[in-house]
C-alpha cells in the first residue's frame, strides 16, 4: 500500500513540475525578403501557453557579438531563469523572442550602403511574423526590448528610434554607438574608406545613444521604461555612464545600475530576474 501512495505521489509531483515548465524553440526560422536569406530565431514559451487561450505579453532579448539567437539560450539560461521568475511572481508569463543577429552580417541596424537593412527586416519582417504566428499582445505596453553588449546597442537604437512599440527598454552592458562624431568616422571607415562627411554625421545621430538622448523632445521623455546595467570592470563602462549623465541632464526618468563584474555571461545571467521584473512592471501597468 505504502509503495502505492509513493508512486502515486511521485506521479503527482513529477506531472506539476513538467506542468510548471516553459518550452524554448531554437531552431526556428523565417523567410526574409529584405535580407534575402531564411532568418533564424529562438523563442521561449511560458509553462501556461500550451494549456491556454489567452495572449501573452512578448520581450524582444537581443543577443551579443559572436553568439546568434541561441546565446540566451545557451549560455544564459534563458529557460531556467524565465520558469522561476514567472514561478516564483517577480515576472508575468509573457514570450520572448530571441533573433539571430550574427548570420550573413553582424549587427541590429541597417547598413549605411544601404545593402543589407536588419533593422528594417526586424521591424517590418521579424515583428510582424512572430505576433502573428504566436500569440503576442501587439501593444505598446505589452512589448519589451532588452539585450547584452551589441543586443544592448541593439535594445538602445531600437527603442530610441521606435518609442511608440516599446513600454521599456533594458540594454546590458551595452555598446552605445560612437560616443563623438570622430568616433563614428573611424569606425565607419573600417568597411567604407570613401565615406561622406554627410553619411557621418546621419549615422552618428542615427546610430549613438548619445546625440538620440540630447535630440529627444521633450513630450517622448517619458515615453519609454529604461533600466541600464552596466558591470564596475566593463570595458563599455564609459558609454553607459555618459548615457546615464545625458539622461539626468535631459530628466529623463530611469534606473541606472553599476554591479561588481565584468563583460561576461556571469553577469548577464544575474541581471536577467532584474530585467524580467522591470518589464513585467510596464505589462502589469505599474
């Protein structure tokens, strides 16, 4: 009798542990007219999804350069992280989608010869397809980007350029873009050595969080959520700070966090419980 009851309650627990279980899909694809290639994708699914009806909030998270859209996945325990935050109700069950980046290219944004548009793709391609083939709240204030180093450049430009999709914005020990206008000239001189003053100064307004922060009007300051976080040992320490300045000198509401750590994944690992919270506080319309 007593090896009965054990296997019944063994049963029992082992069917409430897989029920409060999301699912991650990372082999997905899309076909992308624009980049003129399949784009891959990876996305995680809330333990509820599959036994629902109801539509879920998404966040866009952005991975770094020299992963692909397994990156969280992989390396940041995206699975793990996501169940216990929503288990344990810091974060709402809500879906994110993980793009792939480092495929043909590497970058979040449109390239300045024009040949190869991501950010178009991720706007008018990626968006698009995702909210309609999984079910995704399409409002502003259900929608979240987040992301690390080149994600948080990406998370940055994608907000700052579109604040009516995004309720918050999370960039992790971003890459804020050329800090100066020279900046911008070096670096764009790498793959383009004939390269116009006049294309400078549009991918430096464009492309820096800096000069988007001191040319935002003043009725979008409040328009989107940011939580910066940025470790005391990494190397894109300076962008970060100097954003963190521009925006308390524009008054621009947000949350600043410098953490014992470096560029790595030990420390992107913490920040996201962080991130999952924050943006759960815009989708419960804090």
């Amino acid at each position: 009798m007593k090896s009965v009851v054990f296997s019944c309650l063994f049963f029992v627990t082992s069917v409430c542990t897989f029920a409060q279980s999301g699912k991650v899909l990372d082999n997905l694809s899309l076909p992308s007219k624009l980049l003129k290639s399949e784009r891959k994708f990876a996305i995680y699914l809330p333990p509820d999804y599959a036994t629902s009806e109801r539509s879920y909030p998404v966040l866009y998270l952005l991975h770094g350069a020299g992963d692909n859209h397994t990156g969280w996945v992989q390396f940041g325990e995206v699975l793990n992280i996501a169940d216990k935050a929503i288990r344990e109700g810091t974060a709402t069950p809500m879906i994110i989608v993980m793009p792939d980046a480092d495929t043909g290219r590497r970058g979040y944004f449109n390239d300045v010869k024009g040949d190869w548009p991501y950010e178009d793709f991720f706007f008018q391609e990626l968006m698009p397809f995702v909210e309609k083939k999984y079910r995704i709240k399409g409002e502003k204030k259900y929608r979240a980007v987040a992301g690390l180093s080149m994600g948080g450049g990406g998370s940055f430009m994608y907000a700052l350029h579109h604040p009516e999709l995004f309720s918050s914005a999370c960039p992790l020990s971003a890459s804020t873009g050329p800090i100066t206008m020279e900046d911008a000239k070096k670096n764009l001189l790498r793959n383009n050595p004939n390269v116009q003053d006049s294309t400078v100064a549009s991918y430096y307004n464009r492309h820096s969080a800096l000069a988007l922060i001191n040319n935002m009007p003043d009725d979008q300051k409040k328009a989107v959520r940011w939580f910066i976080d940025c470790g005391d040992d990494d190397f894109l320490y300076e962008g970060n700070s100097l954003v963190h300045i521009a925006l308390r000198k524009k008054e621009i509401p947000h949350e600043f966090r410098i953490r014992d750590g470096a560029h790595n994944w030990t420390y992107w690992r913490a920040s996201l419980p962080t991130v999952l919270e924050f943006v759960s506080q815009a989708f419960h319309q804090y």
